[in-house]
C-alpha cells in the first residue's frame, strides 16, 4: 500500500476549511464530502495530516468501499481487504460502525460480522485460534451509508481537537480544532492585532498564536498510528523534526484575552504555558463593558455565552448590545462572534456581512462575520 485514500473528519460546516488547509501540505486528489475531505497520501502524508491539520478531527486510512445488502457480501468483501499486511497477531483491534439508509441497518451485526472477517484473514497467516488483542489498538471503522460500506481505520486515536495543552477549562469549552477554524475563517494574520473579549480558558488565543507561530498542532501529543509497525518509525521522527524547524519565533505577535472570569484567566495563562505561547498572548480579567480596542485594525474572534450552553439570557443580550457599541467606535476592526442566539444581530445593532451556519458540539450556531476598514499597504 503505498498510495491510498485517506479521510479528514470534520464538523459539519468546516469542510472548506479543512481541504484548504489539505491543500496547503501539498496533498492531491481531493474530494469533499458532508463531514469529511478525502485525498490521496501515502504514509508521510499520514504523519503529516496528522501533526499538521488544525481543523480536522481525526484522519482516517480508507482501506475499502464496496455495496453490500447481505451480511455474506460484507464478510466476504471485509475478508478480502489486506488485514494480515496491516494488523499484527497482537494488535488490539476495535470495531466500531454506523448505518444510514442501509439494508443492512444493524450497527453491532454489522460489527459482529466485521470482526469474524477481520479474525478469518488474520488466521490465514496466524496459525492461532484467539487473538490476545494485548497490542497496539487500532480501531475499525465499518460505516453504511445507502448500503456503500467504507472500512476505515482510525490513525489519530482520540480526536485531534486533544491537542495536549489544555489541563483545566471552564463550563463550555470551544474545541481547539473548532477555535482554528474560526480564526483561519476570519481575516485575521499574525501582523495584525488579535483579540477575544471572552476568552474563557484561552484556547482561541492560544490557537492564533500556534498560527501565529507556525506550531504544528499535534506536535506535543502522542497519535495511535505512531504504535503500527507498518508505518516507519523514521518518519514520524522526521516530520517532527522538520515542524520544530519551521517554528517562526521571530514575529511579534500581538494577542488578547479577556475575561471576567479571574479563574478563567488563570487557566488561561497555564494553557498558554502548557503550548508554548504564553510569550505572545496578553491574558486580562476585565469584564466587556470597561474593555478598550488595543489598537486600530485588529481582528475579533469570540465564542461570547449563550443561553444555550451558559450565562443568564438576560446577562447575555446585555453582553451582545455592548459588543455591539464596542465597535461601532472603531470603524478599522473586523470582528466574528458564533452563538446559537437568533436576535443577535439586532442586539449587536448591526446585521453581519456575512453569516455561516456552523454546529458548535451539538448546538446549531451562527457565525457572524463583521468586516473592518482594510489596512493601509505599506510599500
């Protein structure tokens, strides 16, 4: 296998996003999909889809898609993809599964059947009768859509949003890879001033300045696929090395949090710590209405509260109005607010330039999108 299909899951809603940060790591073929971007890679692109996507939330090695209505027709084509290559005597193998709108709409038959292919294959080359699964893991994906079955295998391990820098948050966290999005949706770059006005435990300060930075995401955690033995261990050494030797530590970064929350903001400044920003952010408790803009033609991106997930609704549409008086005094900044609220551009006093319906966990949002004056080019 040395060229395949790999699959970057994502929020419904991020998928531009993803396959143009796909496109930025050189990679081909690409083909966009509800929930998912799919491309071709080989096994460096594993390790650098890995290490590098920001918006992504797992990156997932296709090894089959077939029609299949009968459970013999799923055992059979399972049984044929090259699981003794892959899957060592010992690995822990795990077999999740969905289905939609399949004949076949039995999720744990369908998994059952799966794995006594899986087990059948890997008896071919292993003369025992029980596996150990005491090994490396590697999770199956056998997913039914329309009765089209796609075999995956998971080479992230837990989400890619588990970035390794967040130990403590606050109530209704955004995840890192949601917070990246946000930021690469904006127009926001690392001259130009950054802030969030609520920024809870800093995870989108500290995003824009891992962006700022040029820091690999994945770089301070460990990836399931790391443990395989058919993906060299070289490699893994080699990509690391080569995304600590892009690290711009030279740019001057201007990044705000706040905050009314005091605990929140110490949370952020250890999370800060913890990626190796904490150089690049100004962390602050102070609450909206007695914040001042650090400057002209900076950038706003903020996950206010929402009655949906936190804050008291009155407190809220209070918060919304003085965002909103905020920055009608200062015409040169553009600001992006997601919240689930419906009435917030008329809170806000403004309708957005644009708007972009994203799901923040399982919350239906708005993203709401006000564009500043353009800075001056400098020649």
């Amino acid at each position: 296998m040395e060229n395949f299909r790999i699959q970057a899951t994502t929020t419904f809603g991020l998928e531009a996003v993803v396959k143009r940060e796909i496109e930025n790591l050189g990679f081909g073929d690409i083909k966009v999909s509800d929930g998912y971007v799919e491309y071709t890679s080989d096994y460096r692109g594993i390790v650098k889809s890995n290490l590098w996507l920001r918006s992504a939330d797992k990156v997932l090695l296709v090894l089959g898609k077939f029609e299949a209505v009968t459970f013999e027709e799923l055992f059979d084509q399972t049984f044929e993809l090259p699981w003794d290559e892959l899957i060592p005597k010992d690995a822990n193998f795990i077999i999740t599964g969905k289905s939609f709108k399949s004949t076949l709409s039995s999720v744990p038959a369908c998994q059952s059947i799966v794995e006594k292919a899986i087990i059948k294959k890997l008896q071919t080359r292993y003369d025992i009768s029980r596996f150990p699964k005491t090994g490396a893991e590697y999770t199956i994906q056998a997913a039914l859509l329309k009765n089209t079955v796609t075999i995956t295998l998971n080479t992230s391990g837990p989400s890619l949003h588990k970035r390794g820098y967040r130990h403590g948050q606050v109530i209704a966290p955004l995840k890192e890879t949601m917070a990246a999005a946000l930021i690469q949706l904006s127009y926001w770059k690392k001259d130009r001033i950054f802030l969030d006005p609520c920024c809870g435990s800093g995870t989108l300060p500290i995003e824009a300045a891992m962006i700022g930075r040029n820091i690999a995401p994945g770089l301070s955690r460990k990836f399931a696929s790391e443990s395989w033995d058919f993906i060299p261990k070289e490699l893994w050494l080699e990509e690391r090395k080569s995304a600590y030797s892009v690290i711009d530590y030279e740019t001057e970064l201007k990044i705000y949090g706040s905050d009314i929350n005091a605990h929140a903001i110490e949370i952020a400044k250890q999370n800060a710590e913890n990626a190796g920003v904490d150089d690049s952010i100004v962390f602050r408790q102070i609450p909206f209405n007695k914040l001042k803009l650090p400057g002209d033609y900076g950038v706003c991106v903020s996950n206010p509260p929402y009655a949906e997930r936190m804050g008291n609704l009155q407190d809220v549409e209070r918060l919304y109005t003085d965002m909103g008086k905020l920055f009608k005094t200062n015409k040169t900044w553009s600001a992006y607010f997601i919240t689930s609220h419906e009435g917030f551009e008329k809170l806000y006093g403004k309708k957005a330039d644009k708007k972009r319906k994203l799901f923040n966990g399982n919350v239906k949002t708005d993203f709401y999108q006000y564009f500043g004056e353009r800075p001056p080019k400098i020649n």
